[in-house]
C-alpha cells in the first residue's frame, strides 16, 4: 500500500515546479528570484494567445525562445528582456505566428491587448532601471 503513494523525484520536482509557476504568474509577492509577476490581465491574454505553444505543452522550438513555463526561472533582466521581445513580436504581427493566426484567429491579441502588453514590458523596463539607481 505505501508503494501506491510513491512518486519519483522527477515527478514530485516537475508538480513543485508547476505549482511554483502557477503562483509566480498569479497570485502573490515577488521573492529573492522572482523579480516581477505577470499581472492578470496580461496572464489571461498569455493564456488565450501564447500558451498553446509557449507553455509547458508547446512545442520544443517555440519553449526554446519563450517558455512562460520557465518564466519564473528567468530573472528580473531576462523577464524584462522578454517581455519586450513579447512586445515586439505581437506589434509587428509576427506572434502568433501566420499558421496559427489562419487557422485560429481567435489567438491574434487586439490592438487594446498589445497596448497593455507593450506597456506592461516597458513598466518592467522602468522598474528594473529605478532598482538599478
């Protein structure tokens, strides 16, 4: 019986890191690594428009430049550092990318929902110059 409640280390890490992920884009205060959170309303425009490839279930070559999964991992400059990359992106239309617009065009972010995300980015930009000084 004790057997049926085991779970191997690599499990056990994998649901801690989700846990850790989801709160960090969520819910509460930043920590000693977690420099900046993703507010809501940004989060629910990530999750409509992004997830599907850059969160844990996406491909390997689109985590491989943007992971949101990891996005906790990453640090206030590499946040930043992203998050205007995000910017960019979804301004020039680039993200998400044609494919997925053709077939899905629920996922292309509204001009008002690139507007927060570009200043979200920049915000981050600000706060991260201001702890500088």
């Amino acid at each position: 019986m004790k057997k049926f409640f085991r779970f191997s280390p690599m499990l056990r890490l994998t649901a801690i890191m989700i846990i850790l992920a989801n709160i960090r884009t969520t819910h509460g205060q930043p920590g000693k690594n977690q420099q900046f959170l993703i507010p809501e309303n940004i989060n629910k425009i990530f999750q409509t428009s992004c997830m599907s490839c850059h969160g844990s279930n996406g491909g390997r070559l689109p985590k491989s430049r943007l992971s949101f999964y990891r996005w906790a991992g990453y640090g206030a400059a590499r946040e930043t550092e992203k998050a205007l990359l995000i910017c960019s992106s979804v301004s020039k239309g680039k993200m998400p990318p044609k494919s997925a617009r053709e077939s899905n065009p629920e996922l292309i972010p509204t001009k008002e929902q690139v507007d927060l995300i570009c200043n979200w980015a920049e915000s981050l930009k600000s706060e991260k110059k201001e702890k500088n000084n």
